[in-house]
C-alpha cells in the first residue's frame, strides 16, 4: 500500500498528488511516468512525474480529472492508500546541452515540464518555458518554472493572462522575442502537443513530445498504448513515452485516444448514487 | 513348487471422462469448464495404470514428478501420500493438473497411449492437489537449515515461483520481485478464469509465500531497480520475466481501434476483471462479431473469452488446417462445442477501418497447404487472387509474443538468443553473467508453464551448487 502524502486541488478541476513510494522516488527522472490504481477494483492508469523528493521518499503527479479513476483519486485524503503505484516507467527525458530549449507546458503538463526544465538549466542549458491554459486562473506552479526559466512566457485563450490565443502563436511570439530555439519538449494534452509539432514543423525546429495513451501495465506487455512514428509501430510505454512529434501519425492517435472514451466516464454514472461525487 | 502367476488383469481402456459444465450454460459464465474427478471416477481412472516395470510417464515430464508412485497411492486410496510425491519435484500441481500439455508429454509417453487411451495422468495430478486443497491442510515440506545466501528472482510467474520455491526448501533467502499488482504472471494476466481460476493460483502463490518467501508486487525490475543494482544486495539473481512483448502482423490497419493483441484483451478480462465492469473499473469491449488471429491456446482462451463477453460470432482466423494447429486438442474442442467458427486455411493481408478509426473489415487470402516447411508442418500457400472481405467490429491478434526487453534493455553484459530472449546454457539456466540465470519464456519466447517451471528447476539446482560453492559437482538428481 502506498500512502497519500498531499492531494489538493490547485487549480480547478487540476489535483497536486504526492505519493510515498522510496522505491519510485529513489531513481524516477524527467520525463518518467508510474502508473497506480485507485482501489483495489479500480483502473491502472499512467501519470506523468512533476517532481520529487528522493530523500522523503515522495513522488508528485498533477492530475486532470476527467473520467472515473482521475475521480476516484480526487477523493483521496492524506493518509489514505492506494493498492498499487509503479514505477518509473518510461525513457526520461533526453536531457544534454543543447543550447536553447523551449519547455512548453499545459494541462497536467505545466507540472511534469517542471523537472524537465529544471534538468535542463542545471546541464547549462537557455530555458525558455512557455505555458498555455484557456484562462489565467488555470495556470499554476508559474513560481516554481520562473525559477529554473531564464523566460518564461504565458498564452491564454481568453487573454486575461499573457499574450492571448492558441498554442499556435509560438512562431510569433518566439520572433517577437528574438529566440530560436534549438530544440522544442512539449508536455500537455494530445491536442496541444500536436498543433505545436504542427507549427514548429515548416521552421525545422526539433521537437519531443511525451505522449499519453492508454496503457494497462505499462511494461510493454499489452500494446495498447502503441502509435505509428515515422511509419513504424512503437509502444508508447517501453519505446517512448518521449517521441519526435514531426514523426507521429496524429490522426492515428487522437483516434485510439478515443477508443474507451464512453467507457472512461461510464464509472462516473454508475457510482454517483452513491452520492461520493 | 511353481510359482503361482499373477493373474492378469484385462486392461481398462476407457478412461473416465473429465465432468465438465455443459456448454450451453458454460458460455454465460466465466466459471471453471472442467469440474474435475470425484473420488470413486479418480481411483477408477488411477486403477487402469498397468505399473509398468519400466515406466516410461515420467520421463516425459519436464519437472521429473514420480507419476507411477503417486498414481499407486490413488489406488490405494492414500492421497496424502499421492500429493507429497507430486509436491517433492512440483511447487505448483492443481495449475500444472489443468494446463500442462499432457498429451505431448506424459500422457503420450504412457504405454496404454499405444493400445487405446493413455491414463489421464493430468487430470489425476490435478485432482489430488484440489483434494488436499479441500482437506484445508497443506503441508509445508523439511526445510534445509539457513544458508544466509540471498537470491532476488524476478518475476512471479511459473517459472520465478518454482525456483522460490526450490530454494526456499534448501535453506537460501529468497525474494520475488513482481511487475503486476498480482502474482502469477501469464496465470494471472493470460489463462482465463475458466480455465484456471485465480484463486488457484493465489492459492499457490500463498503457499510458495507461507514457506518464508518475500514478495514485493509493483516493482519492475529493469526500472524501479536494475538487475545490477540487486547484486548489491543478492548473491544470485533469477530472470524469468516471460514473454511479454506481443506481436502483430505488420499488416496495414492493425492499429485501428478494436484491434487487440490477446494480451491486452486477455489482461483487461482476466487479470482486470473487465468481464465485470462496471463493478470492475476497468472497460473491455463487448462486440458482436469477433475475429480471432491465430491457432494456439492463447487464440482459443481469447476466442473462448469473447464468447462468455457475449458476440454473436466469433472467428478464428488461421492460416494453416486444423491439424497444425498449435492449441491443445482439448481446447479446440471446447471452442468448437462453445461455438466458436473456425476459418482454418486463411490469411488475413489487410485490415480495413471506418471514418472514425474503427475496424470495419478484414481482408484475407484463401491458402493451400504446400510441402512441409522447417517446422515439419505443411506450408500454406497464398492461393493467387482469392482475397476476399468480411466484417468484423473487433479482431484479436494472438499470433505469439516475444521476450519482454525490459531486462536486456538495462543489464550490461547479457547474451541475447535468436528469438531475442537471454541465452543460457540448457544444462544449468545460467545466463553469460556468472550470478544471473534465466529461465521460461524470457529465454523460449511464449513456450508452456511446464517448461517454463522444468527451467526453474534445473536453474534453482544451479543456483544452489553455485552458492554452496560446489559449481564443478554433477547435479543432484
């Protein structure tokens, strides 16, 4: 059993989640993921590392909650436990001076960017961090990346923080600011990763996404989780999760990431009389 | 004075049959198929063994089980004594009774084999460990005094529990190390419920646990801690992390949603407990026409699986005729009386999807059977321009696995065999590190749980000569 150590919501709907697992927390990198189940008939389902404490044996996730698991672990209090939370699983994050790096982040991705940037800076590495919500009370741990980010840049949809608009703007406002960067991570939801890979794709800018398929064990054993990058089949849990996001089959993608959509939900409906929710 | 003759007994050739849940109703359960032997059908059956003065059964067993020797105690009605036989060379005999090939190994080294119907030796091993199991008194074997040696297996499937197990009795402290939140490996995760309840394998797990061995489930060795690491602490180090790496065709379409390997559909059923969703969080799809890839025992549980999920048709789509193919008899024939359709001669070239990414159709070849290739079996043959479709809403691809790389991907200094597993020498499991052995799966690609635990045996007394510090000495047989 593997006791809460911190869960609360930071932004809304958005959960900080501080695990105790020594075993996870003593050689989990960036980019990793472990994977955990609520209960003991609850769903394994992966999340992404956001930080760490090697010496208090405690690994932090920021999760969304969107379907019947994310849920069940938003009732969780400290002190309660979960059956199961493995790891780290996963390739990290290449980390090498590379010169200029933009770090982009949303969603629970603003989090799991954190220790990719800061492993960034601390190879001597330019960081640019660049974070993206629809609207300025989404975004969070903006103290915690101006830290590590020699800048830090903020898009909201609705402007109310930062420049205002999509993702998409980050030829402009990359040029506004004079940078070009050497190499590109993005870290956030399947959409956002792939409109970045989109733009960045005309300018030649190197770019690595860390994709978030469904996956069961997380081992590599069921393939569930595999996608096509550059015309070849690889399983996001073993070969990746980290890929060339110009490479990746997004249609293929967004499609299997649908692929239990009703069902993700479905466990929402049929406890909410029990009135937990 | 002449010695008075035996008076011959006539043979028996009519072994008793296994009850089973007939299949009309078994189709809507996950339950147990085989019911198993009541005691009077188990002594009749044990009683048409002709004791042969030079038995030739047990030799066809990869764990070496004295199966003349518990066989007799059936007879005469001592199954305490029967289980404690199979138990000396066996760690796991209710799961070995029910999916053992017998019929490749025991069963068809048996003499009576020749005559007519072999002794059901497998049944009989599987009814003594369930007779035990209902005396609710297991007995825990001498244990060797402690050696103070440690050693970390990797994995708690059939072959890392029976070399546990093995070494537990020698005296050494033994330590399993476990990926999944359960103990078992391909027994939980693979072989479905109606085949082999869980809770005989958790019965068994928490036997091998009860002598004294430590298991941490949730760790994967390869990434929460590498082989190397462990060495730190261990003197020797088991690898039997299985074959965890599913294939696929390579064909166009098969990562369309509703393309499953067996694994994954085997998984969120059995290990998951998808089968009862939504008590069960975790969803697995319930089409109405289903295409099963492939001939082993893996294709007959997944398509024996989609039945009990409620299709109104399920296909099992081989390339090859029925004779090849690779699953046991017994479980053809239970797909067969379940209802499951068998497209034998037929290879699927392309996968078609619809607008959203759904499989829609499969496209496959018509084959003939051509002169026998290196396996001994005939090769199919495409039979030029006979593609033809047929639509299918889910296809399951169980056409084998490999062995998971996880292991050979973070330790140093490991040879890899030709099927990509870790290379051992056969005689004694010990991979090219003088502290590292392997066994199972992760060295045979996806074999059987027997050889996987014949392995684990041989590498466990390996592993002890090497402890002991007596490497050079003949095995002790």
């Amino acid at each position: 059993m593997y006791s809460i150590v911190e869960r609360r919501m930071i932004v809304p709907n958005m959960h900080e989640f501080i695990v105790r697992a020594p075993v996870v927390a003593e050689s989990v990198k960036p980019g990793n993921f472990i994977m955990l189940r609520p209960d003991p008939t609850g769903e394994r389902i992966p999340l992404s590392v956001a930080d760490w404490d090697r010496e208090a044996g405690t690994v932090t996730s920021i999760f969304m909650q969107v379907g019947g698991t994310t849920a069940k672990l938003a009732r969780l209090k400290p002190g309660d436990t979960i059956p199961t939370y493995v790891g780290p699983l996963g390739k990290e994050t290449v980390i090498d001076k590379f010169g200029t790096v933009l770090c982009v982040g949303g969603c629970y991705g603003i989090g799991s960017i954190y220790p990719i940037a800061r492993a960034l800076k601390e190879a001597g590495n330019r960081v640019v961090v660049l974070l993206e919500a629809r609207s300025s009370f989404l975004l969070y741990w903006e103290d915690k990346l101006a830290r590590v980010a020699n800048d830090l840049f903020v898009i909201t949809r609705d402007g109310t923080k930062g420049r205002k608009g999509h993702i998409d703007k980050i030829p402009e406002l990359m040029g506004a600011a004079g940078i070009v960067p050497d190499r590109v991570i993005v870290n956030g939801c399947t959409f956002q990763m792939m409109r970045v890979s989109e733009v960045t794709k005309p300018l030649g800018w190197k770019t690595i996404v860390n994709m978030n398929p469904i996956m069961i064990d997380g081992t590599g054993m069921c393939g569930v989780c595999r996608l096509s990058v550059g015309g070849k089949t690889k399983f996001a849990c073993v070969d990746g999760p980290d890929f060339d996001g110009h490479e990746i089959d997004w249609a293929e993608f967004l499609a299997r990431r649908k692929g239990y959509s009703p069902e993700e939900v479905d466990p929402l409906r049929h406890s909410s009389c029990r009135s937990r929710f | 004075m002449a010695e008075e003759k035996p008076e011959k007994k006539k043979l028996d050739l009519q072994r008793r049959p296994m009850p089973k849940q007939n299949h009309w109703e078994r189709v809507k359960n996950f339950d147990e198929v085989a019911l198993g032997y009541p005691v009077a059908a188990a002594v009749e059956e044990a009683s048409r063994c002709i004791k042969c003065k030079k038995p030739l059964c047990n030799q066809g067993c990869p764990v070496g089980i004295d199966i003349p020797g518990f066989i007799k105690c059936i007879v005469e009605g001592d199954f305490g004594s029967g289980i404690r036989k199979i138990k000396k060379t066996n760690a796991l005999p209710a799961i070995c009774g029910r999916v053992c090939p017998q019929e490749e190994q025991c069963e068809k080294t048996c003499i009576l084999g020749n005559k007519q119907a072999p002794v059901a030796i497998g049944r009989l091993e599987r009814f003594l460990a369930d007779w035990e199991a209902a005396e609710g008194k297991i007995e825990v074997p001498d244990m060797a005094p402690k050696t103070g040696k440690k050693v970390a297996v990797i994995g708690a499937g059939p072959a890392g529990i029976t070399v546990a197990n093995d070494l537990i009795i020698l005296g050494h402290e033994v330590t399993i190390f476990e990926a999944l939140h359960e103990c078992g490996g391909v027994l939980i995760y693979g072989i479905p419920e109606f085949r082999l309840p869980k809770a005989i394998v958790n019965r068994e797990v928490n036997y091998v646990r009860s002598l004294g061995v430590k298991i941490y489930t949730d760790f994967v060795v390869g990434k929460t801690r590498t082989v190397n690491r462990l060495l730190e602490e261990f003197d020797a180090v088991f690898v039997g992390s299985g074959a965890g790496l599913p294939w696929f065709m390579e064909i166009p379409g098969e990562n369309l949603n509703g393309v499953y390997s067996a694994n994954e559909y085997l998984t969120r059923v059995n290990l998951m407990k998808g089968f009862r969703f939504p008590e069960y969080d975790t969803p697995v799809k319930r089409p109405s026409r289903v295409a099963v890839v492939g001939g082993g025992n893996v294709a007959m549980d997944s398509a024996r699986t989609a039945v009990r999920l409620g299709a109104d048709e399920v296909h099992l789509v081989y390339r090859r005729s029925k004779a090849e193919l690779p699953a046991r008899v017994e479980e053809v024939e239970n797909a067969e009386e379940e209802g499951v359709i068998f497209d034998l001669l037929n290879l699927p070239v392309r996968l078609i999807g619809d607008e959203n990414g759904w499989i829609k159709e499969i496209e496959c070849l018509r084959m003939e059977l051509g002169a026998p290739d290196e396996s001994g079996r005939r090769k199919p043959v495409p039979i030029q321009g006979s593609n033809y479709r047929v639509s299918f809403d889910a296809i399951v691809m169980a056409i084998g696995n490999g062995p998971n790389p996880l292991i050979q991907m973070t330790t140093p200094g490991l040879d890899i065999n030709k099927k990509g597993g870790l290379a051992t020498d056969p005689a004694t499991g010990r991979t090219s590190r003088p502290n590292i052995w392997a066994g199972g799966d992760i060295v045979r690609g996806a074999a059987t749980v027997i050889s996987a635990m014949g392995d684990g045996r041989i590498a466990a007394a390996s592993i002890h000569r090497y402890l002991m510090n007596r490497e050079g000495e003949a095995p002790v047989t």
